[in-house]
C-alpha cells in the first residue's frame, strides 16, 4: 500500500549526521570542538590587529545610519543627496560643538568635585554607620557592626585612592587623547561623510555577495533593527536625563547634573538606567540616607514613566528577545568590542535571531509545500517514471509496458 505523504527532506549533512553510531558521533564531537575553538582564537586575534580600523569604520557606520534619516527627510524636501549629506552633516558638528562647550565643561568640573568630597562623604557615610550601631544597641539587638564599618571604610578608601589617581589624570588623558587618537577622529569624520553621500551603493555592492532571495529580507531587518533600536534607545535615554537633570536641580541634589547625565548615558544600553540608578543613589546616600531616597524615588519615578509611558511607543517590539539573551547579548559585546561592543550587541542579536527564523519559516513553508502538492496519482507517477528509468538502464522491459508497446 502507497501511502499519499512523503517524509520531509533531510540535507546530505543531516543524512550523515544521522547514519554515525553513537561512538562516531562522540568521536566527531570531539574534533570538531577544538578547531572550533582554534578558529574562535584566530578570529579574535585578527580582530585585535585591526580594532583601531574596525572601531573607525563600525562607528562611522553607525553614525551615518542615524544621520541618514534627516538626509532622506530632507532628499523628500527637494534637496539634493550631496547638499543635504552637508547640511545635516554640519548641523551634527555645531550641536557636538555645543555640547562639548556647555555641558562637557561643567560634567568634568562636578566629577572633580566628586573626588575632592568623596573623602567627606566616606566619613560622613561612616558616622552614619555609627549611629545606626548605637540604635541597634539601644534596642538591645545583638548587632555589631564595628568590624563591618572598618571593612568598608579600608574597601572604600583604596576604591577612591583608585577613582582619584584616574581623575588626576584626566587631563593628561586627554592630551594624549588629542596627539595620538586625532587620525582616527579625522578618518571616523571622513568615513562618516562619505558614508552619508554613498552609503547605498557600499551597502549594495555588501549584500550583493547574499543569494538573491535573501537580500531585499536580510537590508530590511537590518534597517528595521538599527533603526528601531538605536533611534529608539536615544530618545529613552534623552528623556530620562533631561527629567532626572531638571528635577535633581529642583531638588538641588548634589552634582544633580552630573548623576542625571549618568543615569541617561547609561540608559543607552538595556538595563543600564537601573545600573546607573542605583550607582548614583549610593554615591548619595554615602553623604545623606535622606537624600538618597529622594534620588531613589525620583529615579524610579521617571524611568517608570519613560519605559512605560514613552519607550512602548517609540520602540515598540524591538527586540523580541527573552531577557536572558539580551543580558548574554551585552556581555559578549562587551568582551568582543568594548563599549562599542556593547552599544552593537542588542540590534546584532536581534538581525541573527530575525535571520534564523528566516530561514527556519522558508524550510517549513518548502516542506509545507511539497507535502500539500504531492497527492497519490503524482505519487505513483513519480514512481512509475522511476521504475521506467531504472529499467531502462538495466535493458528490462515490464511486462505491462510490453502489452502497451506496438508489435513492429
């Protein structure tokens, strides 16, 4: 008896994968392993050698991604590609410019600030110890809290010996900055521009080396995640530093500029808001309990406000990734490329996870189609012309095809 279904198509690797015994497929296993291992190693060193060249061109990449959209709002204006690549490109230099004159100035003057009370703040934070220990006593708890008070003060002071001597050198940082990171600077400048006017054509001339069919699916997800992440994760993290600035100043919360900065720096990266949060309420709270809580409770305020009110309608369903992935995402950004590791992680992940279920919805459709259009009569068909093949080749003739055949 024929059955009408026919079983799903296997790969030839899946085929051999499936013929090893069990010893085979451990012993397979096990030598695949450290090549993929050696391989992993020479990837990782090739990206060292070139770190400089690739940090250039994956933020000049990034950069004109973003500063793309004003140019084709402003190419749908009338204007041209190369006049608005200029206009939006020196519109982006004059608000670095000011930022860099306004509030960079006044963040680095408050964290040196910062590091010039941090030892007032330890003591502070250690008398407020203090009194916590006599309370407890008063109330006759068999608390001691002696030896944890020593501990922390010794853990806190060689923290702020470390934070202090990177300050201090802060401004020699800088100038080495300036003498010895200027040519990337230029090149991130001039690969970015050039990026704005012919971004297209190198994206083309990229996905060009993809299968036909894949091309068109694979630049829309790209764009779509990018865009959506990064754009997105701007104006989240916007909002929260504008909010918490403007109340911290209200509040007059010490250096309120510097931890609203923080907050919304940190906010770029998912769950970097409630790192930065809880970074900046213990700074505060080593120098008032009372002025934590306010900062606690305001921090919490407005991110609930920004993630719940704001970010469901800018971003959306951005990533559709389980959290734990996310978290897995950043880690391994941050060991492969750093901050910009970090900042890459989320809309990276989210294009392999698009790609993956991809190709697994293009299998299941293939197999879906193939079961759906092969009936029983193509069935015996199919088996019929096989049988004529193979008899053919052999030189028998069946006798049903003897019966049919004319007698010459």
């Amino acid at each position: 008896m024929i059955e009408s279904g026919l079983s799903k198509p296997k790969n030839k690797l899946m085929m051999w994968w499936d013929s090893l015994t069990v010893m085979s497929r451990i012993l397979a296993i096990a030598l695949v392993a450290p090549l993929a291992v050696l391989n992993a190693w020479a990837f990782a060193n090739i990206f060292a050698y070139f770190r400089s060249l690739l940090v250039v061109v994956l933020f000049a990449s990034l950069l004109s991604f973003l500063l793309n959209y004003p140019v084709s709002w402003l190419e749908k204006r009338g204007l041209g590609r190369t006049v608005a690549a200029i206009l939006v490109f020196l519109l982006a230099l004059v608000l670095l410019l000011v930022a860099g004159v306004t509030l960079v100035p006044l963040a680095l003057s408050q964290a040196q600030q910062l590091v010039a009370r941090l030892p007032e703040w330890f003591d502070s934070a250690q008398r407020q110890l203090l009194g916590l220990d006599q309370y407890f006593e008063s109330l006759g708890w068999p608390v001691n809290l002696d030896g944890l008070i020593l501990q922390i003060n010794n853990r806190l002071k060689e923290q702020l010996q470390f934070i202090a001597g990177r300050i201090l050198n802060l401004t020699l940082d800088v100038a080495v900055f300036t003498a010895a990171k200027v040519l990337d600077v230029l090149l991130t400048v001039i690969s970015m521009f050039y990026l704005l006017q012919h971004g297209y054509e190198v994206w083309d001339s990229l996905v060009g080396w993809l299968p036909d069919q894949v091309q068109q699916p694979f630049s829309r997800t790209v764009s779509r995640s990018f865009q959506n992440y990064f754009i997105g994760q701007i104006i989240v993290s916007s909002c929260v530093a504008f909010g918490l600035v403007s109340i911290f100043l209200v509040l007059k919360i010490p250096f309120g500029l510097l931890f609203g900065l923080i907050v919304g720096l940190m906010a770029l990266v998912p769950f970097g808001c409630s790192a930065g949060i809880i970074l900046v309420t213990f700074l505060t709270a080593l120098r008032d309990i009372g002025g934590a809580a306010q900062v606690l409770a305001v921090s919490v305020v407005v991110q609930q406000i920004v993630e719940n009110g704001i970010a469901p309608k800018v971003l959306g369903s951005v990533t559709g990734l389980n959290p734990f992935w996310v978290f897995i995402a950043i880690l391994t950004g941050a060991r492969v490329g750093g901050l910009l590791g970090v900042i890459i992680a989320i809309p990276m992940a989210v294009v392999i996870k698009e790609a993956l279920e991809t190709v697994r919805s293009v299998r299941k459709s293939g197999i879906e189609e193939l079961e759906d259009s092969t009936d029983g009569s193509s069935l015996l068909h199919f088996l019929s012309t096989d049988v004529m093949e193979s008899s053919s080749e052999t030189g028998a003739i069946s006798p049903t095809l003897q019966s049919e055949s004319p007698v010459t």
